[in-house]
C-alpha cells in the first residue's frame, strides 16, 4: 500500500475541522479517517493569516473584558469590511462550552486562544503530511510571542521576503501546467453564476498572462496573498483528491489537474465529483 498523500485539504477544511460546528468536524474526521491527507504551504500560510491572526485578535479582547457578552459585543461592532474577522471569531466563541458559566467560559476561550497561538500551528504540521514545493516563505516564519503578550507572524507579502521566497522557482516548475490553466480559463465565460470563472479566477488568468511573459516581477504581486487558489491547485497537482468548502474556483482548477473534487457543503453533505465524470454539478 503507497503510503503518497491522496487527499489534498483546502484552507476552508483545515479550519473547519478546528472550529467547524460538531457535525461538520466529525463528517470531517469521518472524510480523514479512510484517506492519507495533506495541505501545502500556501494553505498553511491562509490558516495563519486567516485563523490565527483573528485568534491574536480575539486573545487581545478576551484579556480587556470581563464577560463573554462583552467579547460578542466587540466582535458585532466590526465593521462590514471585516465580516470574515467577525465570523471566524463567533465561531471560536461558539466553539466554548455553552454549559460552562460565563466567567469560566471567557477563561477558556483565553486558554484556547493562547494554546493554538502557541502551539496549534505546530499541531496542525505534525497532524497532517505537508507538501513543501512552492517554498512559501510566508508560511515558514514562525509565530512569536513577545514580552507585551503581543505575537509576531512575519511578513505575510512575498515582495518582502527577499531571496527567502521560493514561488518564481516553483512556479517556474509548474510551467507547462500554468499553461494548461491558463488555456481553459481563456475559455471559460466570467460572472457570477454557478459554474462561471470567478474574480478569483479572473485575476489568477491575469497574473498567469504576466508571469508567462515575463516571471521577473511576481514576488511584487504578492501572489500568496493575491492568488492563493492558484497557488493551491499548483501545489496539489500530485495528489489524486482535492477536499473543499469553497468549491467555486476549485470545480475548474481540479478538473483541469484531473483530480477529483469532494466538496463538503455548508450542510454537511458532501458531493464527490469524480475526475472521470465527463460532467460535475455547478458550484
């Protein structure tokens, strides 16, 4: 029996497998028990900009106030352009026992806080079999914590990384595959309807057309941070099975690698979209 990865997770399954609903993280646990998982560094980097920086965040309340009330009350007063921050952040509240009293709640949701900050990260690489190629840099700084409490994550920009920062090099590898890409979004029609090529999309089509004649200013683009969907697919290219939420820009970038797609819907259902099927439902 190959002991090789067969099921790439998504940032979205990563971090709902830690502060998912219960049903949602055992149809998860469920998915992972019968499969050799694996995440890449670009995912890697998204959970450390997109989950743990808000648990800095939610850290930092949770040590100015004295109730769980009043950390709710913070996070309903983020404004509409951080909606994200606020929903993971409820999520995490939501994840404290409901049972326990409100003193010994906000006590926990400290500890837990301070435990992923600390540690989780570190839990999360040795849980799963990480996929290093693109050589993030990003994703390689370590979580510090400072004197004040505070905690540093390193730059999150490739352009400020310097010679640190692998992706030209990787991406370079990847040609003939950006290549591929790069020919189906072209015929692929734009919008917002189901099964249409996204913003995301659109932008990772764009940055494909500059690196492809020129690769010299990619680190300037920020492409982590930029296209992370790209990045991801690429990454995940060796691996037969791609497990998402977020199946909009996933449905076309599997079916291009020739991977099958397992989506895992905000109902808990999953539909499997095997990589031999000549037609998949939209996303």
């Amino acid at each position: 029996m190959s002991n090789e990865p067969d099921l790439f997770l998504d940032t979205t399954i990563v971090i709902s497998s830690l502060i998912g609903a219960p049903t949602t993280r055992k149809r998860i646990s469920e998915r992972l028990s019968s499969a050799k998982p694996c995440l890449g560094l670009i995912v890697f980097q998204e959970f450390k900009r997109r989950h743990l920086k808000e648990l800095a965040y939610l850290h930092r309340v949770s040590c100015d106030v004295q109730s769980i009330q009043e950390v709710n009350r913070r996070i309903e007063k983020l404004p509409p352009q951080q909606q994200r921050k606020a929903r993971i952040c409820q999520q995490v509240v939501n994840t404290i026992d409901e049972q326990a009293d409100d003193k010994d709640r906000l006590e926990r949701l400290r500890l837990y806080c301070l435990e992923m900050l600390r540690y989780g990260w570190a839990d999360v690489l040795k849980r799963w079999y990480l996929v290093p190629f693109s050589r993030c840099a990003c994703a390689r700084y370590p979580i510090q914590e400072r004197k004040n409490g505070q905690f540093q994550f390193g730059s999150d920009m490739c352009s400020k990384t310097g010679n640190e920062c692998g992706i030209v090099e990787f991406l370079e590898s990847k040609r003939s595959l950006i290549e591929k890409i790069m020919e189906y979004l072209g015929s692929t029609p734009s919008g917002t309807n189901q099964g249409e090529k996204s913003a995301e999309l659109q932008r990772a089509e764009e940055f494909i057309r500059e690196f492809l004649v020129s690769s010299s200013a990619v680190r300037s683009k920020n492409p982590c941070s930029t296209v992370g969907d790209l990045l991801i697919a690429l990454e995940s290219a060796d691996v037969p099975n791609f497990y998402t939420k977020n199946a909009k820009e996933s449905q076309h970038l599997c079916r291009v690698l020739g991977q099958t797609l397992v989506v895992l819907k905000s109902n808990d259902e999953e539909v499997i979209c095997d990589k031999n099927e000549p037609q998949w439902p939209k996303f």
